[in-house]
C-alpha cells in the first residue's frame, strides 16, 4: 500500500454548529479520512490580542544548510475574548531566517497592527498576512486553541487523548562524519525505522560512505532513509550525484537543486531514479492556482508541508488536495518550532491520517522550551494528557 497518498477529494462540507468543516477525502487505498478544513467563526467574540518575543536557545548550536543555529527567535500572538479574559489562544509566530519569505525587521509592526485589529481577523487569515506566513500561522493556531478553550487542545483525537501516536523521523544533524554517524545508531537503538540525513555540507563521497555504513548494517526493511540536500547540488550534476544516491536504497531526496528552476526540476523529477520531494519550492507560491501550476509542471513525487513556513492549516491542505489531484505524496514536517507550534501542528497532522513517518521530531532542541505533554519515544511523538504546560514565560 503506498501511503497516505490522497486519491481525490470528494466533498466539503460544514457543520453549522462547529468551527471545524470536515473535508472527506478518499485515500488511493480506499479508506476514507475526514479531516478538519478550517473555517473559524468567532464573529460570537469581542477579541483582545497581544503578543510577546520569546528566544529560544538550542541545547548546542545545529548545522542547517545556512549556517550554525544557536538560537532563534519566535513571537507568541495570545488572544482572548473579553466576556472570558482568563481563557487564552496561543499560537506561535517562529522565522527561519533564510527560509522564511517573512521580513523580520516588519513583524513587529505587523503583529502590532494585527493586535489592534485582532476583531478583523478574517481578513488577516484570508488576505492580509499573504507576505507573512509566519503569523498567519501563528494567528491561525491562536484562534483555534481560543475556539477550542485555550487547553492546547486544538484537534482532540486519539493523540491528544494519548492512545495513539504519530511515527516521525529521527532527524540527523550536519556534522562531521563520526558526529553524524554517532547521531544515527543512536537513532537506530532508540527504535526510529525512518532516519533524515541532512546532506551537502561534509562533501558528497564522504556522505556516500556513511550512506553505505548504515546500508551494511541495516537494510532497506529495518531503516528507512531519507535525504535532504537544502538545494545543495547545481543543475550541471544533480543527475548524477541523484543515480548514485539510488544505487543506496534511499526513500527519497528533499530538494537536490535550489528553488525557483522549474524546468530544471521538472527534469530531474522525470529522470531520477530516486523519488524528489519538494521542499524550499512551495516557499511563497499563492494563491492556489500558482500551487496548481507549480505541481504540474514540476511533477514531484513527494511534498513537504511546513505550516509555519507555508502560512498555516489552511494552506498546507489546500496543497495536500492538490497533490491527491495529482497523485502525489506527502508529509509534514514542523520547522524548529518550539512545543507550541509543534504541539498545534503534530495534533493537526494527526487527524490528517497519512501513515508515512513525518518530520515533527524537533521538540527536544531547546534548553528554555516550554514544559509540554509532549513526548516521543520509540521513534514515535506522543500526548501525555496528564502532563501540564509551563508558559509562565509568556505571561
Ligand atoms: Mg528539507
């Protein structure tokens, strides 16, 4: 069964009485998911907003394809209803800088406007925030965990109730050799079967080694790899270094050449034995007819959906209808959010349904993260229900 590929959406509907439109959808393996379409209606609600700059340092600096992370920074957008100000909505506004088409010498003055504006916030969701996805994300979730009582309980489901979890990769960070080696059996022992390997930055025969290193000891049927190149290898030898890398039984690659070269993509998603999955690509294209465009003519195999890089919820499914559109596949993956943007996205991504390992294995990063009823084991995240949040730093 190839999983989680969505085969064609059948109707939307919505349920007078809740904030939540239910999309069905049939999955190429016949079952039928619902998931929720957002369409948040509090025009019941006299909203307050505020928000507050949180920087988040990492337990040790992280190799990224654009430099050493040390820290970053994430603004949190809390919004409450007047009538019942002891009840809040928080959402998570995190900028990548390099990868996030957000300007961050502006979101100040943007989440200042949207606070005094909050009652509009319809616009902001539909329109308004098209340049800052972001905060449109982080808007988004802030209404729905108000919507929903401000518990961090945004999509209650299995998950958040703790009897199921959702399986993610091991993600390993860019190193040396031995560093990135070590980071994989550790990995491997502590029962992942999907491993990420960020590649591109210690030169392509020595990652070929370690590829093969792993190969020897786990096959194909004990570890899954996936790759991800961050746009590192240039259109001249894409190709070959893509022929050598499937010689290695590799899932896929995440975006071998950098985005905006369409036609060059196009071929290599055409030519290369080993499936692509687009990535920095979807960075920025609206409105959905671009997104249309941009899947037909590229033809990946895979799409990565980051909520907080794409502009939220809403227009990650519109990318996820797109793909079962054209029969592709997909995961998501949360981009260094801290737990409160990758609690609202690991619980949405739940009901999504897809059973293939998704990227939402960044929690542990941070020393001053927020204390939440997250939890991964076993190569899985899970909800502790019992567990309680520590935002006293927000607030
Ligand atoms: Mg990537």
């Amino acid at each position: 069964m190839e999983r989680g590929n969505l085969l064609a959406v059948l109707d939307r509907f919505s349920e007078p009485t809740d904030s939540l439109a239910l999309l069905r959808c049939a999955r190429n393996d016949g079952v039928m998911i619902n998931f929720p379409y957002l369409c948040i209606n509090m025009c019941k609600y006299n909203l307050k907003a505020t928000f507050k700059k949180h920087k988040l340092q990492l337990k040790r600096p992280a190799g990224t394809s654009r430099g050493v992370l040390t820290s970053k920074i994430s603004w949190f957008i809390v919004v409450r209803d007047e009538e019942n100000p002891n009840v809040h909505g928080i959402g998570e506004a995190g900028i990548l800088p390099g990868l996030s088409i957000d300007d961050p010498n502006k979101t100040e003055n943007k989440l200042n406007e949207i606070c005094q504006n909050i009652n509009d916030y319809r616009f902001y969701l539909e329109k308004g925030l098209i340049d800052f996805p972001a905060i449109r994300f982080g808007l988004e979730t802030a209404l729905i965990d108000l919507e929903k009582n401000g518990k961090r309980v945004l999509f209650p489901s299995g998950f958040t109730k703790g009897t199921d979890s959702i399986e993610i990769n091991g993600l390993v960070w860019m190193g040396k050799f031995d560093f990135m080696r070590k980071q994989i059996v550790e990995k491997i022992e502590s029962g992942f079967s999907c491993i990420k390997l960020k590649i591109g930055a210690i030169g392509f025969d020595e990652e070929i080694t370690l590829i093969k290193s792993i190969r020897n000891e786990f096959s194909e049927n004990d570890i899954e790899i996936r790759v991800d190149a961050n746009g590192a290898f240039s259109k001249k030898n894409a190709l070959d270094k893509l022929k050598i890398l499937s010689g290695h039984n590799l899932h896929s690659i995440e975006q071998p050449i950098k985005q905006g070269q369409w036609e060059e993509m196009a071929k290599l998603c055409e030519t290369s034995p080993l499936s692509i999955a687009l990535d920095e690509e979807l960075i920025g294209i609206e409105p959905k007819a671009n997104k249309r465009k941009l899947l037909e003519t590229i033809k990946p195999q895979y799409i990565i959906l980051k909520p907080g890089l794409l502009g939220g919820f809403g227009q990650s499914e519109e990318w996820i209808e797109l793909a079962g559109d054209n029969n592709m596949g997909w995961w998501i993956t949360s981009a260094l959010e801290s737990n409160i943007g990758l609690n609202a996205i690991a619980q949405w991504t739940y009901t999504l349904g897809n059973k293939m390992p998704q990227g939402l294995g960044t929690g542990q990063l941070y020393a001053n993260n927020f204390e939440s009823p997250l939890a991964i084991e076993k190569g899985g995240l899970h909800y502790v229900p019992g567990q309680n949040w520590d935002l006293k730093d927000l607030f």
